[in-house]
C-alpha cells in the first residue's frame, strides 16, 4: 500500500471512529481529495483562532520554555500573556 492510500485509510477510520461518538469533524478535508468531507465551518474559525493566540502565546520565551517549576506561577504567566495580548489586539 502506498503511502497516500494509508494515510487516507486511516483519516477515514479516524472520523468514522469520531462520528460513532457522535464529535463532529472540524477540520477540512484536503483540497486533493476525490470525495470531500463535511466540516463545521464556524466551529473550524473557532479552532483555529484558539490555536493562533496559543501561538502567540508562546512567543513569549518566559512560556515557550516554561522557566517557573510552580504551575500556578506558570498558569499566572499565561494569564498575564494573553491579557497582555489582547489588550495590544484591541
């Protein structure tokens, strides 16, 4: 089996495994895909703008290396980061 094919048989049990849970598929298909899969695109926004201030997040060397051992001094740290971040945002 070529390495596409495996790829995409597991994509496909992945999101059946998914759908028999009852999750929905957020992610898009591929553009190359013969038959493409439904997605939910407002809940695909969502993720990604999450994903994106974690990146931003972590550009802030303080988090990126998690300097503080303590996990509430690290949880303080990103709660400062993403205030900080927002407040430039808007």
């Amino acid at each position: 089996m070529s390495d596409k094919c495996q790829s995409t048989c597991i994509s496909n049990r992945l999101r059946a495994a998914l759908a028999d849970r009852k999750i929905t598929a957020c992610i898009p298909s591929k553009g190359n895909r013969k038959v493409p899969i439904p997605h939910d695109t407002a809940l695909y926004k969502q993720r990604h703008k999450v994903e994106n201030m974690f990146g931003r997040i972590k550009d802030w060397q303080r988090i990126h290396t998690r300097y503080d051992r303590c996990a509430h001094t690290f949880m303080s740290a990103i709660c400062i980061a993403a205030t900080v971040k927002f407040w430039i945002n808007q």
